[in-house]
C-alpha cells in the first residue's frame, strides 16, 4: 500500500493529463490539497477518472481558494468518506463517524473550520498478515497564519486541535490513522532552510502544537510533555538527520534553484503503523508543476477494495453520475494547444505565500553573512538532490513552470507582498534611495516584471510604462542586469519601480543567490 500527498497548488497542476499523473505518482491513496476548485468548477475530467474513486471537498465561501481531494484507485475502493473534521458536513450514509470531544469549541467556530475545503477523510480495510484493520486516511490542508490577520493564527490552531482530538478519536475507537497534507508549519530547525533566522523557533505555537500531537524518542516526558504524541512523522521516521529535505518553496523569489525552503508536507501515522507497517517514506524533490513537492509513503500492508465507493464519491454528484459509460468520455482528447492556451490564464497566487514567509522569516534585522554557512548550505543541496530517487515518468509530466509564473501573470503576484525580498537588507545600497519602504514598516506587493522580455509576459506591463523600459542597474554583487518589480500594495509606494538582483531567494550567504541590490527606478523617468 502506497500513499502520497501534494499541494499542487491549484487543480491546473493536472491540466494536461490528471490520470497520467496520477498514475505516474503510482500510490493506491494520492491526497492532493489547494485544489482551489469550487463544485461548479469541477470539471468532469477532473473528477471522475478512470481506475480511481474521488472525493472532494471544496470551500463553502471563498471560490478558487483551499479545498482537498482525495483520489482511490479502484483496488483502493474506501468503505466510509465523508468531508471536514467535525461531523456537520455529514448527512449521508457511508461516513466515516467518531468525532471526539468538540467541548473546547462553539458551534460556531466548528462551523467555520469546516467552512474552508480543508479535510477529506476516507477509511480504508487493509490486510496485515493474517489480520484485517480499518486504516483512516486524514487529508488535510492546514490553514496558514497570515501575520496581518491575528484571528488567523487561533484559527490555524484551533484547526489544529480539531484535526488531533479527531486523529486521536479515530485511534482510539481501534483503527489506524495516517495524517497527511499541507500542515503548514516546519517541525523542528532542520525542517527549515533558516531557522536561526526566526525569532524564538521553537516558541512557535504551530511548532508547540506538532511536539505534542508527535512522539519523539529523543524527549522524555516532563512537565510540559507529560506524555509524548500518538503519531509519527514517518519522513523523520526513516530519515531522522537528512538535512536539506524540504516540500516547499516559494515561487515568487524562485527559492526553488538555491533549494531554499521548508518540509511543511507531512505523512504522519500513529507509532504502531509506523513501526509496524511502513517500510519507507520520502519527498520527491524532482517533481515540479506545484511550490510543493510531493510526499509519499509505503506500508508492508494490502488494500482490500470495498465493492462500490461510498455516497461522497463525486462519480455520484448529479452532475456525473450516469456518465461513466458514456463512450464520449473516452473519445475526448486534451490536444496540447487546447493546453497551452489554457496554461496562459492567470493561475491564483499561492494562498500559503505569506505563511511561507512566516516560515522563511527574512525581516532583515537580524540578516548578517555568515561564512561558515555557505558550505552547509551547498552541502544541504547536494544530499537533497543525491538522495531523491527522481521518476523519470512523472518528471516528464511536469515543466518548470516557476519562471513563467513569475514573469506571467499579473494576478499571482498581485496579493504578494514581498517582504521575503532582500530589500530591507540593502541598506547601504539605499543611500541614494528617497525612501526605503521596509523601514516604514510598509508591506510591499510586487510584480516581478522580466526584463528579458518574455513575450506576452511583460509587454502589459512594458504597455503601462510610458517612456519604454528605464535601463536596468547592474547588481553590485554579481553584476548582472537587475529585474524590475513594482509595488502593488496601496501605501504612498503605490506604483513605483525598483530594482533587485534577478538572482533566486536563498540563503544569506550563498554567493549563488541573490544578492541585496536594491534600488528605488526614479519616479521622473
Ligand atoms: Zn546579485
């Protein structure tokens, strides 16, 4: 038994073949989150693929934002699913039941954190040796803390303690449970491209929430961990130091190239199925389409199909069911211009940018170049690349689509501020500058305009400039033409243009990376 989990940010990532995709992940279970689809834009092709049963779960306010699926392949056919954790999205047959105390919260906030697309929970017979067990499958996708929104923070970990009092329900009514998805935080530092970065690391409540809700060998209990968790992070499990492991990246500085990034995609499985049933997990590094890799993990245990898939099953929404059998289905075929030209449209940006900001907090006061780093960092890389074990297959799938992203489309940017930029580091580069924003405590959104030109990318925006393209600075560090951004974000920077190192987000002291060029276009040009 296989499983994988993916943030493909956006159900797009599967434009040109979802069942070849999923078949080339090759996992009975493929949970994937930030499916930003709504129910009326699920598409057909998306939802009902041939050898697998679907279940999805959208978000009920705003459209293409969150949502999860899950998808079975046939001989993977769970007995129960249904949607969310808290049991009030359920009023059909065939779910999963046992929902665990709920005392801690209103019905209001229950409502609400449910409200979202964030969870779908299949349940699954498996053969153990002579033995059948139920194992539970949470697909989650953990909302993120967006630092401008305090109330976000509780609800990120309210989700949290809704997530473990269901995990832990589950276990304790005698099934196995695995937990996988986008949970949004980074565990421990070597999970973290620049923990000594971040201000109190292990303070973080997300942090303190994932030390209780995992057991660690290594800590005795105490009085702050009077008992260690009920699950295991099964990466962590089978590669307890590897360093440079991460799932994430942002695209916006194309931290991806310096393998500057976060592990925040997880499969965690309660201490007895991973000691004794797990036989491996791992990251796929190699695969691209998404700002996340994904995840997977294989249990010594088989899958026993149920004979039909339960009521959540989207082969059943009115809108497909009956459909099936239609030979139509099988005659439609994707010609790649139809694809191209749909690649062009404007994905959302990630909804998760700011979180990962949190995460790779670069607020600059404490930036200072740290030598002895820099063989670290290109020794982080180098076990990351020789230890991913790349599939060819799927690799084919999947074109970088980060550079295009940043150069394309107006709207991914849009809500992105870029604070992770090394602006607020340049300051000897800003004595010439009439401002520098970051001092002003201002949030600056940008647009990475690509001045090399790309067509089509940057000519709205060459459009909007009056006088043509001002000359592009060289950075002092590499000197190389610089790209030009503008800020997005209302404030009295509104509009303007400035200059930064064309090179990828990375760590401080990778010479690799870019450098902290800043300058400020002259609004009179
Ligand atoms: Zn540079």
């Amino acid at each position: 038994m296989k499983v994988v989990t993916w943030n493909i940010n956006g159900i797009r990532t599967f434009r040109c073949g979802i069942k070849k995709t999923l078949d080339a992940l090759d996992a009975d279970i493929i949970c994937v989150q930030e499916t930003k689809v709504t129910r009326d834009l699920l598409d057909e092709r998306t939802a009902v693929v041939d050898g697998y049963n679907s279940y999805f779960s959208f978000s009920r306010g705003r459209s293409g934002y969150s949502g999860v699926a899950t998808y079975c392949k046939d001989s993977a056919t769970p007995f129960a699913a249904e949607e969310g954790l808290t049991g009030l999205l359920t009023n059909h047959a065939g779910a999963v039941g046992c929902y665990g105390h709920h005392s801690e919260f209103t019905d209001e906030e229950l409502q609400l954190l449910d409200n979202e697309g964030r969870a779908v929970i299949t349940q699954h017979r498996v053969q153990c040796s002579e033995k059948i067990q139920s194992v539970t499958v949470i697909n989650v996708y953990c909302p993120r803390a967006d630092p401008e929104k305090p109330e976000r923070k509780q609800f990120k970990l309210q989700f949290y303690k809704l997530l473990q009092a269901r995990a832990e329900a589950m276990l304790k009514n005698g099934s196995s449970v695995i937990v996988l998805g986008d949970v949004n935080t980074s565990h421990r530092p070597i999970d973290h491209c620049d923990p000594n970065e971040i201000d109190d690391f292990e303070d973080n409540p997300g942090r303190k929430w994932l030390n209780s809700f995992l057991s660690d060998d290594n800590v005795s209990p105490s009085a702050d961990f009077p008992h260690s968790g009920k699950f295991v992070d099964t990466f962590r499990f089978f590669h307890p130091t590897r360093t440079g492991a991460f799932t994430c990246w942002s695209t916006l500085t194309g931290a991806r190239r310096t393998n500057y990034g976060t592990r925040i995609d997880y499969i965690f499985a309660d201490n007895r199925l991973a000691k004794e049933q797990f036989v491996a997990a791992d990251i796929m590094p190699e695969v691209e389409g998404s700002d996340h890799c994904p995840v997977w993990g294989s249990l010594r245990c088989s899958l026993l199909p149920n004979s039909k898939p339960p009521s959540l099953a989207t082969c059943y929404l009115p809108e497909f069911a009956g459909k099936q059998q239609k030979l139509s289905r099988f005659l439609v075929k994707v010609d790649q211009k139809s694809c191209r030209s749909e690649s062009k449209g404007a994905l959302p940006g990630s909804q998760e940018e700011a979180e990962r900001r949190e995460n790779i907090n670069v607020t600059g006061t404490k930036r200072i170049m740290r030598t002895e780093s820099v063989n670290q960092t290109s020794k982080k890389s180098k076990t990351a690349k020789t230890s991913s074990k790349p599939q060819g297959n799927l690799l084919a799938f999947f074109k970088p689509k980060n550079e295009k992203a940043l150069g394309s489309s107006e709207n991914s940017l849009k809500s992105s501020p870029i604070r992770d930029e090394r602006a607020p580091h340049v300051s000897s580069e800003l004595h010439n500058a009439t401002e520098d924003p970051t001092t002003q405590g201002e949030h600056l959104s940008a647009q990475t305009c690509n001045a090399r030109g790309d067509k089509g990318a940057s000519f709205g925006f060459w459009k909007s400039v009056l006088h043509g393209p001002p000359p592009r600075p060289a950075c002092k560090v590499h000197g190389e033409p610089c790209v030009l951004r503008t800020v997005k974000k209302d404030g009295p920077n509104v509009g303007r243009q400035f200059f930064v190192c064309a090179r990828p987000q990375g760590h401080a002291a990778n010479p690799e990376a870019r450098c902290n060029f800043f300058a400020w276009v002259d609004r009179g040009k």
